[in-house]
C-alpha cells in the first residue's frame, strides 16, 4: 500500500457543464401566448387574494375610517 494513496485528488473524476437554454430571456423575439399571459396574471391575483384573506387588519382602511370619523365629529 502507498505511503500517500490519494496524491492526485483530480485522478479519475471528471466535470462538466452546459448552458441551460432559456428561450424567454435570451429570445429578443419571444412573446408568450395569450394564455400563459393569462395563466401568469391569474396566478399573480389568486396570491394578492391569498394575502388580503389572511390579513388580520387593514391599516388602510383604518386610516381612512378614522379620518372619517374624526372629521365628522367636529361637523
């Protein structure tokens, strides 16, 4: 047995590695069909109404309702 077996660590492995190719953003020509654009956008409103249910308050609208109210104290 050698002294020191692993004195070349590269011996016996091998690397490699490709480009991946990614129509959309190398395309300067590409546009998606209506309905993946349709498909993305639905995607996208389905998350924004997943968000506004899960909220537990709304500052915004809190801010809006007291400047209301405040408002029409002093009428």
């Amino acid at each position: 047995m050698a002294e020191y077996p692993n004195t070349n660590p590269f011996d016996g492995y091998s690397a490699s590695w490709t480009q991946p190719y990614l129509p959309t953003s190398y395309n300067p020509f590409y546009s998606p069909s209506p309905e993946h654009v349709a498909t993305e956008e639905m995607i996208r409103i389905e998350a924004v109404d997943n968000i506004v249910q899960n909220m537990l308050t709304y500052p915004d609208a809190e801010a809006i309702i007291s400047k209301v109210i405040k408002e029409n104290r002093h009428d």
